[in-house]
C-alpha cells in the first residue's frame, strides 16, 4: 500500500505542473490536508478527452499510477491538497462554517485554452471541516455526479467536471452499507457565495477584500481597472448566474439545493446531490427527499438566485462605496436587475426553443400559453419541444401524441405557425436550428437510476452505455429511442438524495 502523502517526482509518472494560486494568495480560506488511503481502488470512468483539454497525459493517468492519484494514495508532484473554508445559507438557514467536509483541491492548472482549472478530489477521507462526518463518498452519488455533469457539458451548459471515478474497495455507511468512491472534479474554481459568507462572518475586512481581489483576477480581469471593481465585480457574477439559472429553466434542470454554499462565482452548476430533470412539465416540481416545502422547486429557482445574490451584495458593501447608504443604493440597484436579466436570458433560449430568430412583443404571452398547454396535458417538457420540429415537418402527429388533450396544443401551434411567419425562415431551416437547442436525450431519472444500480453490482454496461448517449443529447440514433421515452407513470414519486 502507498501511503497517500507519499509524493510523485518520477518524470515517467503523471504529470500535472500545478500553479496552486489559492493556497498561495488566500490564507485563513483553507486547511491543508491529506486524503485518506483507498485499500483496493479500482478505476470506474476515466475522462480522455477532458485530461487533453487539460493539457495532461491521457495514456500516463490511465494507468496504475493514475489511479493511485486518483484514489489519493499518492499526491502528484506539485500538489498541495487543501480542504476551502465556506458557510452557506442552508433552506434559508444561516451556518458560519461548512467548507469541504470530504473534498480535497489538489491544485490548479492551466489547460490548453489558458483557462486555469481546479482539480479536486470528492470523498477522499476526513477533513478539518468533516463536522462528525466520515469525508468518504459511495459508488451511486459519485456517478450520479459524473454522470449527469458531463451531460450538463454536452448540453452547453456551464458546470464543473469529471476526470476520473475510482472505487476504494471499502464500505461506506449510511443507512446500511454502500461500497465507496472517490469523484475527481474539475471547476473553473471552487470559491463559492458562501466563501465570502465565510469571510465576512469572521468580521475580517481584509480577507474578505483579497477574495474579491482574486476572484476578478481569476475569473472577471475585464473589470479589475473598472472605476468601481467591487460593484462591477457584483454586477458580473449575478450575470453569469443569471444566465446560468435560465439555462436549467431552459432545459427543465432542477439543482434541488440552492443553498449559497452551492453557488458558484464563476456561474458554473456544482454539485449534483438531489438533482434531476422534470418528465412532464409541472413548475411545482420538487425531487429532492429533503425538500419539504418546496423551496428550491422547479419555478422557486429564478427567486433563489436572486435571494442568493442578496447574501453576496451583504459581503460587499464595504469595498462598493465607503458611504454605507451609498453603497446599499447601488448594490440594490443591480439586485433590482437580477430579474429582468434573468428573464433577458430565459426568454432569448425559449424563443430559440420553438424556432424564433426575431422578437415580438407578444413572444412572452405565446411562450407561457405553451408550458399552460404543456401542464394541463401532462406533456413532456423535454420530447414537445423536441417534437415541434417536426411538426414542421410535416409530422404534427409526434408532439400532438405528447399530450392528454392535443385540442388546446393545436389552438397554440396555429398561433405559433403565423408567429413563424413572421420571421420569413424556411421550415427546414428553422427545424435544423431548433434540433439544435433542443435535446432529444437528457438524463431520464429511470435511466441514471438502471444505470446506478448496475454499477453498485459491479456491472458499469449500462451506465458506459448512457453516458455515450448523453454525450450528444442533439443527435437522434435509431436505436436509441428508449433513452428518450419517459418513465412509466406510477403513483410513487421520484426522489433524490445528497448523497452525502
């Protein structure tokens, strides 16, 4: 057995050339620590293509020595492993500290496009911030994550990634035992809305100054000579999680833990606990087990992002204006926007959903008449808008079938057709751009769960087999239909869990 601080200097061995930047740059924000040793790590899934794109050696990290880095059995060269210090507002709920209980950041690297990338493992073992905790992951929550994360990337939607999945070969427990896993997650970075929450409740100005600093050096430096960094630094993350949230709304994702701890700064989606994408379309939807009141519902998430970026603005008003009342003025003007951003975006990607490529003023009472249709017939949000391309086609039949009553869905789509109209684009053309944006293959709950359930029996078939299929979500394969259809209708609804 390698001990997991045993560090890799052999020149044949993996090679990640870390610039650890956070260690370096934002003491008080961290703890570092080592994982725990895996007794008999096996490699689940390994990401070719994304180890490329990070400028790594695909040949050399699938392999042995990759794998014991991937287990933490063995600390590549360079890396200084840390545990981020983070709060969070949890259901509304206020926690002082959380930070990685069971995650590790190896370190960062700068990837072939100069992006500079975290590399983290989950469910490597204790840390300082376990809280009680054991720090280990099991088999399903990990491939849950890499699985639909990746999906989340084909789809072109911004999130964090997977580079690798490992089994240990030991039993965590929960409510009976699951045979453990470790995750390894790739982000633009990990700093969060809860790591400024964290600084803040600590009263300690400067700290709190130097992550902003950092983080729009990391992820915003077209602001850094801004006349106003702090305010401008503000205005551009609630645009990227602005645009974010429309996104899941687009496709119909539902996060299920919103908590501020869970908000990326740099807008990607991170951490895929109790998430999942809705069947027929029902804004009400909840799936996660420990949301009883519904507060990060399918419709909630427009109001969260907002309440969440309030909590940001809280931990700013120092460096926007040294006039408090000043600064609270224009903090809440861009809070203001958040809104008409966030409907800005949303409204842009469902236009392009049923094929417009101009804007009326009508376009938004067309588009809500559509998901009332959608609800009231229990259609699928995923297969109509899919369907309508067809329809353009010549086939109304495919997306009329979709739902319980089609009358009040052709009373729409005569609306829609002389909306079309309008734009003057030829059918063709606008079904080839709507099949575009418009996915065909999502990760259907039944699916991930078959698929899950094979990997806990040491059967990862099914679950290769899926994240091929997801991979090209645009692209429909003969074949392939049974990933598409939605589950059977039971009386029994679906629910997820943390996983943690």
């Amino acid at each position: 057995m390698v001990k997991p601080t045993e560090t890799m200097a052999d020149p044949a061995r993996p090679h990640f050339n870390f610039d650890n930047s956070f260690a370096r740059s934002l003491e008080g924000f961290f703890k570092f620590c080592q994982a725990e040793p895996a007794a008999d790590p096996k490699l689940l899934q390994f990401n070719h293509a994304l180890a490329e794109e990070l400028g790594l050696d695909p040949v050399a990290l699938d392999s042995e020595a990759g794998l014991a880095i991937f287990s933490g059995n063995v600390t590549p060269e360079g890396s200084e492993p840390l545990a981020q210090a983070y709060a969070g507002h949890q259901f509304g709920g206020f926690a002082p500290q959380l930070g990685d209980g069971r995650a590790l950041l190896l370190g960062e690297v700068i990837d072939t496009r100069q992006r500079r990338r975290d590399i983290q493992l989950k469910g490597s073992g204790r840390t300082p911030f376990s809280r009680g905790g054991d720090g280990k992951a099991a088999v399903g929550p990990v491939l849950r994550e890499y699985l639909i994360g990746e999906s989340m990337h084909a789809l072109g939607i911004p999130t964090t990634r997977a580079l690798a999945a490992v089994s240990t070969g030991e039993a965590v427990y929960r409510e009976f035992p699951l045979p453990g896993a470790i995750l390894t997650r790739v982000a633009s970075s990990h700093i969060r809305v809860g790591t400024f929450e964290f600084g803040a409740a600590r009263g300690d100005v400067d700290k709190v100054r130097a992550l902003a600093d950092y983080a729009i050096q990391r992820h915003y430096t077209e602001i850094a000579d801004a006349e106003n960094p702090y305010l401008s630094f503000f205005a551009a993350v609630t645009d990227a999680q602005a645009a974010l949230v429309a996104r899941w709304m687009n496709i119909g994702f539902i996060h299920g833990v919103m908590n501020t701890d869970n908000m990326t700064i740099s807008g990607e989606t991170i951490d895929y606990g109790p998430c999942a994408f809705m069947d027929s379309y029902a804004p009400g939807t909840v799936f996660s087990s420990i949301d009883h009141h519904g507060r990060y519902a399918y419709a909630n998430q427009p109001v969260i992002l907002a309440w969440n970026l309030t909590r940001l603005a809280e931990t700013l008003v120092r460096f926007v204006d040294p006039d408090k009342d000043r600064a609270m003025e224009l903090l809440t003007e861009t809070i203001e926007r958040i809104q008409p951003l966030y409907e800005t975006y949303w409204l842009a990607g469902m236009r392009s959903k049923i094929g417009l490529s101009t804007e009326d003023p009508l376009d938004l009472e067309l588009i809500n008449d559509l998901l009332s249709v959608m609800e009231e017939g229990h259609a699928d949000f995923t297969l109509v808008f899919r369907r309508l391309s067809q329809a353009l086609r010549g086939n109304s039949d495919a997306v009329q079938n979709l739902f319980e009553e089609p009358a009040a869905f052709d009373v729409w789509a005569q609306r829609w057709r002389k909306r079309l109209e309008q734009d003057g684009i030829a059918a063709e053309t606008c079904a080839e751009a709507m099949d575009r944006v418009n996915p065909i293959y999502i990760p259907r709950n039944h699916k991930v769960e078959e698929a899950l359930a094979a990997a806990n029996r040491d059967d990862m078939v099914p679950f290769s087999e899926l994240l091929a299929v997801l991979s090209h979500p645009f692209d429909e394969v003969t074949g392939n239909e049974d990933y598409a259809a939605p589950a059977p209708v039971t009386d029994r609804p679906y629910k997820t869990f943390c996983g943690t």
